[in-house]
C-alpha cells in the first residue's frame, strides 16, 4: 500500500509571520491545524518538513540533527526571502530545541518551545516513540505480523547511532538558552508520556529574556497540538503574539 507523503506549508496571511516546526517522526501536520488558526488571525505561517521524515522509518534515521538543523535555517530564510522581517517561532518536542537554537542564532521576534526536552535522560521514552511511530507506520504498509518485528528488531538496532545524535543536540541547546534574551512562552503538556516536564522550567529559569512566560495544560499529552487542549492552546499562542511590540 503507497502512502501518501505529507508536504511543507505556507499560509500567507499578513506582515507577522510564524515559523512552525514539528517534532521527531512527526511532520507538518503536527502544526497545520496551528497554522490555520493563526492564518484566521492574520498571521503568515510556514512549516517545512525536516529531512528523513514523513518517509519510512527506514528513511528517517538516515537523516540526522545536523540536516534537521540546515532544514530550520532553509525554512528561517525562506519567509526571509518572501520578505518577512519579523519571524516568530514555535516548535513542537525536537522542533522546540532547534527553535531554541534558532533563537540564540537568528534575530527572533519570539520563541514558543511547545514540550521541548531539555534532559537527556529520556532515550528509553524516545526509542519507545520511535518504534511504536515505525510500527505504526508498517501496519499501514499491511504487513505481515512477523515481518514488522523483525523489520523493528533490524531498526532499533540500526538507530542506536542517531539517538546519540539527538542526545548530543539537546545537550548542546541545554548549555545555550541562558544566551537567548528573545521574549519566549514555554509550552508544557502535565501529562507528558515522552519527556521530563522539568524541561519547561527550565528552559524559563535559564533564558534571560525580559518577557517569559510559562504555561501548563494539565490535560494534555506530549503532541499538545493535537490533544484535547489544542484550542486553548491556539488561543493563547495568538494572545502572546498580540503582546509582542510589531513594528507592523
């Protein structure tokens, strides 16, 4: 069975614009439904897709952090050079921590790091993720039982090298966000199943920016966009932009 890929987005909608970025095995849809909502509001978004993903697992840990990482700066420039100035971001899990490492990189209107993990002691939680994503993914495929867990037992096995990598890029973000001074809301998800919620303080403890804040959505999971608080979710990203001192 072909499934089908799933691809970047614009919505052009006026002068603010907002870099969406999703998470690890996740793609653009992880924020599409944000992106609509803000387009409503008259705010341009855009959402790429990070190499590897979208595609079979097989794929995904091809890729690595170093390539996700040239992906944000591509999308950064992008709205750039659709004559965007002023570009806030947000990101969900994995695309938190490269929006945080866009923000001591770039000059950001605003950062929204949505569940994005500051520790690395969660590997078992995110090969978990990995492997129900590729299982999930070989289901849709219709294969056979036996063949998808020895497929799974190949890829666990083949992906241990790229879970270093991720560990090594969520270190690296972890000793910098005491240089970003961008004005940033920390998203977090109570009910959290695949990082440590001590992330989201301290991602506000550490920044030095002069406007923070920090939410908690007490009946929400780890892909807060998607969950059951979604629209509050939406409501109150909005708000924070609306805060914010646009020159437009």
């Amino acid at each position: 069975m072909k499934i089908k890929q799933p691809e970047p987005f614009t919505f052009e909608a006026g002068p603010r614009a907002v870099l969406l970025l999703h998470g690890f095995t996740g793609h653009s849809a992880d924020v599409r439904m944000l992106g609509r909502f803000l387009e409503k509001k008259g705010y341009t978004s855009h959402a790429p897709i990070f190499r590897g993903h979208g595609l079979p697992p097989e794929k995904l840990i091809e890729s690595n952090p170093s390539e996700w990482w040239e992906d944000v700066q591509q999308a950064f420039t992008h709205l750039k050079n659709l004559g965007y100035q002023e570009i806030a971001v947000a990101g969900l899990s994995l695309g938190g921590v490269l929006g945080l490492k866009l923000s001591y990189s770039e000059n950001l209107k605003a950062m929204i790091p949505m569940c994005a993990p500051m520790f690395f002691d969660n590997e078992q939680q995110l090969t978990a993720g990995f492997k129900h994503f590729s299982k999930g993914y070989k289901q849709l495929e219709r294969k056979d039982d036996q063949i998808i867990e020895k497929e799974l037992d190949k890829l666990m096995g083949e992906s241990k090298p790229l879970f270093t990598q991720i560990g090594n890029l969520i270190n690296d973000v972890k000793e910098n966000v005491d240089t970003i001074y961008t004005p940033v809301m920390v998203v977090q998800a109570r009910n959290d199943e695949m990082i440590n919620t001590d992330s989201a303080t301290y991602i506000y403890n550490q920044i030095e920016s002069d406007v923070k804040e920090i939410r908690w959505y007490e009946q929400s999971g780890h892909v807060i966009t998607l969950d059951k608080q979604k629209d509050q979710l939406h409501e109150d990203i909005y708000q924070f932009l609306e805060s914010l001192d646009w020159e437009k």
